[in-house]
C-alpha cells in the first residue's frame, strides 16, 4: 500500500471531529476482531475488523447510522500496483454504475467485479466482457457463490439496488 488503509475519508465537513472513540478488542484461538465506532456529526459508524488465523484476507464490516446531509464518506485503501502489463476488459454500459474493483479472485483463477449503483435508484447495469468466462455468479464480500446469474455472449445484466455494493465471479 502506498499509505494508510481503511481511512474513512468524510468530504466537504466543517470541521471534521470524532466525539469518541469506544475501542473493543475481542481475541479467540481462530481470529482476532477489533470493533469501535465513529462518530462524525449526527452519525454513527460501527466497524470491526478481523483478520482470522492463517489468511490472508483482513475482513472490514462497516455499518452506519448517517444523518449528514449533502455529504458523502469514503473509504480509502491507496495501493501501489506495479506491473509491465494491465488488462481493462469489463465495460459497464450504465452510467449511473461504479466499478470499484477487479481482481483475481482470492481462491481460484475467476475474476472478481465489485460494483454498485451510484444515483440512488434501482437499475439494471449491462456488463461485457471479453474475459474468457462461461459463468458468473453474485457473491457476497467474502467470494462465496450466493446465485449463478445468467451470461449471453460476455454480457451480464444485474439489477442492482440503490448504493449497494454488488459483487460478481466470473468464472473460466
């Protein structure tokens, strides 16, 4: 990583201040857990985090309480990615669509698509792809296979639900 990560950025905030912070640790023979809350103005965000033993997946579970108005938070994970070679090949034909990520997937050779809806209203995103997949899936955070969605000729269309983040596997 190039800095910091799991910074909760809060943008266009005067001024920008926690009024507490409740530090919780959890420790058990499988995986350890922190959990605290954060609070920026009226709102309230809960996140724990848990790395279990012998992985290499660091799991953060955010929930908020949000009362700002006209007022948008971010998470940032800035990463440094050095290669000779990228490859682009998934294009969302809805604007109102953000591709936040695409990876391998962390257990087998499938690509993972992490998107969501940015408008706040109901939509059907159109995805195409030119990787060579025969079948994808919506999973949840951690990669596992919630339902098979159906795929023609590389294109891929989920409803999504407003500002939910929606994960697909698309499999070789």
């Amino acid at each position: 990583m190039s800095g910091p990560g799991n910074v909760l950025e809060l943008h266009d905030d005067n001024p920008r201040r926690w009024d507490a912070w409740d530090l919780d640790i959890e420790h058990r023979d499988s995986f350890v857990t922190v959990a605290f809350d954060r609070r920026f103005g009226d709102s309230i965000l809960e996140q724990s985090i848990t790395l279990e033993a012998g992985s290499r997946v660091l799991r953060f579970e955010t929930t908020a309480d949000w009362h700002e108005r006209h007022k948008m938070l971010k998470v940032s994970f800035p990463v440094t990615v050095s290669a000779r070679e990228a490859t682009y090949e998934v294009h969302v034909d809805t604007p109102q669509v953000v591709v936040e990520a695409i990876k391998r997937a962390e257990d087998s050779d499938a690509v993972i698509v992490r998107l969501y809806e940015a408008w706040g209203r109901s939509c059907k995103a159109r995805i195409r792809t030119t990787l060579p997949a025969s079948r994808a899936f919506l999973c949840d955070l951690l990669e596992r296979d919630r339902e098979e969605v159906a795929m023609h000729d590389g294109v891929i269309e989920p409803e999504l639900n407003p500002f939910k983040v929606t994960t697909l596997k698309l499999v070789p």
